[in-house]
C-alpha cells in the first residue's frame, strides 16, 4: 500500500465540501435515503473522495433497503479498515479508506452471501468512475 495520506483539518476543509469534511473526517452521517448513490445502478468502481483510492465495485453493491449505499465486500481487502465505534449509545464496527482515514460509513453482519457482511457507506464520501 502506498504511504497513507495526512492532513490538516484546515487542508481537507480547503478540499472538501462542508458535508464531506462533516461526515469524513468528523465521523458524521447523511440523512437515510438522500445520498445520490443510494438507487445508484450504472456499472463501474465508487472511491474515496478525500484521496481517490478505489474503494467498491458496482458489482458488489446491493439493495439492502437501509438507506445508504450498500456492498457485500470492499474492492481489495487492503482498501478499507475497520475500528470500534461506541458513539450514539451502541457498539457498531465503523469502516474508514485504509489511505487516509476517511469515515465511510459502518459494516454489520447481515448482509448477503458470499460474505454475510452489509458495507453501510455514505455517498458523500464516494467518488463514481463508470467503467468503459
């Protein structure tokens, strides 16, 4: 993996909208049903919007009903960390880019086959390529 991306809050707020800086480097959220991903359907890869890295593939992404963009597995294992996260009153398995440490969203288990795992992701957060 290349060397991780670090930055000043000041930088990424020069880099990214209010509500990108809000829900990836301040663990935020954006509202069930809203993001332009949600119903998203064309082919191709969604990436970190802070650094680029290719995160998703379309061909992992599934309805799951919740509200918020949804993948039975990241693009590479390598893409996205997970961490604890006991904010909100609840215990919750929280998903960041592996490059710079973005918040994406949230990961449970219950998903779909093969993986049994649900990636929750906000769009904001995602950058879409369409594949050629």
């Amino acid at each position: 993996m290349k060397n991780k991306i670090v930055k000043s809050d000041q930088e990424w707020q020069e880099q990214l909208s209010p509500e990108q800086f809000r829900i990836a480097r301040q663990q935020g959220t954006e509202p069930a049903f809203t993001g332009k991903y949600y119903a998203h359907k064309e082919p191709g890869i969604y990436h970190c919007t802070c650094c680029g890295a290719a995160l998703f593939s379309s061909k992992e992404k599934f309805d799951s009903g919740s509200g918020w963009p949804s993948y039975w597995k990241p693009i590479d294992e390598q893409s996205v960390t997970s961490h604890t996260d006991q904010s909100h009153g609840m215990t919750r398995v929280e998903v960041r880019c592996a490059n710079c440490e973005a918040h994406l969203g949230h990961v449970f288990e219950d998903g779909p086959p093969p993986t049994g795992l649900r990636y929750c992701i906000n769009s904001a957060v995602l950058d879409f390529k369409k594949s050629k």
